[in-house]
C-alpha cells in the first residue's frame, strides 16, 4: 500500500515480543514499512530522533511508559498521526482513559488482518 | 502423513484448543517465512516460561501482591490471544478474576489450569508440527 509513491509506515508499541513479531509481520503483509518499540518511552524516543510515521499501534499496558502516557506525550509534542490503542482489558474506565489520552481508536486485542483493513480505510479517509 | 497433520490440526479447533488468531498466523506464513507458525509458537513458550516462573516468585512472597499477578497474567493472557491459545486465555481471564476478589485458593487452583493447558497445547501443537514437518 503506497500513499504518494512511498510505503505507509507504522510503529508498533508492545512490550510483548511475540505481540510485536505478529502485529509487525501482519503489518509487513500489508505492504507496510514498519518499526517496533518495546514501550511507550521507546516509542517516544522514536518521534523525538525525528522519525514519522503514518499510524502507530499502541498496547495499553506497557513497564517504562504506558500507552496512556506515551499518547499525551506524542500529541503533546503535536504528533497528529492516526494513533491505534490495543488492549485486551475491553471495555472499562482504563479504555476511556487511554481513548481520551488521544487516540483516534482502540481496538480489542489480537490485532487481525480485519482490524488492519479498517485501520487503513481510516487512514485513507484522513489523508484524502 | 499429510492427512495425519491436517486431522490433529482439525483436531486442535474442534477441541477448542486453538481459536481464529491461529489461523491468522497461518495466513501470514509464506514463502518469505515457510515455517512462521512454529517459530511465533516456539517464542511464546520460551518467552511465557518467564512469565510463569515471574508467577510463582510473585506467589511465593507474601502477603500476596495481587496487583502484580494480575499484571504479569494480563501479559501472559495477551501473548497467548496472540496465538490463538483460546483454552489458555481462558484461564488466565479466570485467574485475573479470582485476583480481582483476592482469593488465595482460587488463584493458586487456577494457575494449575493455566500451566496445564500451557503444556498440554505445547505438546499437541509440538505434535502436529512434527506431523506437518514429516509430510513436506
């Protein structure tokens, strides 16, 4: 998928490896160019060198930083890229709380090729 | 052989063993990455094998620390989703529940269940992979 002649990119933000190689590898086959980050701050760090990103998939619940926190912390900065939340805590005042952190949505984990595909269609509709 | 592989593997859904998020995994396995299943299955047990042991040094200090063991479950619960592992994710929700309320003996009856169901798939799916390896 090509937005302009180059790759949509995508961050992944887990502190799980095996969440990450999964989400990474289903992004991948979604033609994305992606990087991982093992925690909010990792993530943050990432934005700060000056890297972009079309979207970033961010889990709840992380050590360091949590996605929360990592969330105020992008949009403070004025990082406007669509950012996903993932948590498998379902509905609940965290969820509000991460959803009113900043996202433009939050899905129920595992991240499938389903909730991709709507992802993308999302970030179509925002960049047209 | 070929069948063999493909009725354990039937097996395993039917069984409720395995849920959905398995077949998602199978989807992603290529000609890039020919065996991504076994090796995405193969990192869950060596990375929940800390998890479980981070368990049972949590349950070990007492009084019990039932925030920590929600925590380190809830990790566990969603590296399992992530595979498909529906029987294992299962218990975990049910341990987290008995967290929640702090009860002991429920938690410590659970977590059984979770490293039972944990090692019964590892052997099944070790099983089947061993199956599907043979009738290539």
């Amino acid at each position: 998928m090509k937005k302009g002649g180059r790759k949509i990119s995508a961050l992944v933000v887990d502190d799980d490896r095996v969440i990450r190689v999964v989400e990474e590898k289903l992004l991948v086959r979604f033609g994305l160019e992606t990087k991982v980050a093992k925690n909010g701050k990792e993530a943050l760090d990432l934005f700060v060198a000056g890297n972009t990103f079309d979207f970033v998939v961010m889990d709840m619940e992380m050590p360091v930083m949590d996605g929360p926190e990592a969330t105020r912390a992008l949009r403070a900065r004025g990082v406007d890229c669509m950012i996903v939340g993932v948590t498998s805590r379902g509905d609940g005042p965290e969820k509000a709380e991460f959803e009113a952190a900043g996202l433009n949505c939050c899905w129920e984990k595992p991240l499938n090729a389903q909730i991709v595909g709507t992802i993308l269609d999302k970030l179509a509709k925002k960049l047209s | 052989m070929e069948r063999q592989a493909a009725y354990l593997r039937n097996a395993l859904f039917d069984q409720g063993y395995l849920d959905e998020q398995f077949l998602q995994l199978e989807d992603l396995q290529d000609e890039a990455n020919p065996h991504f299943v076994e090796e995405v299955v193969k990192l869950f047990y060596t990375d929940s094998v800390r998890l479980i042991q981070s368990i049972e040094l949590t349950l070990k200090n007492t009084p019990w620390d039932f925030e920590k063991l929600d925590n380190i479950m809830h990790q566990f619960k969603g590296s399992s989703s992530s595979i498909g592992a529906k029987k294992v994710k299962k218990e975990c929700s049910q341990f987290q529940e008995y967290c929640n309320v702090g009860n002991v003996e429920g938690c410590i009856r659970e977590f059984q269940e979770v490293k039972q169901e944990h090692a019964a798939l590892k052997r099944k799916l070790e099983n089947y992979f061993q199956l599907a390896r043979e009738a290539r």
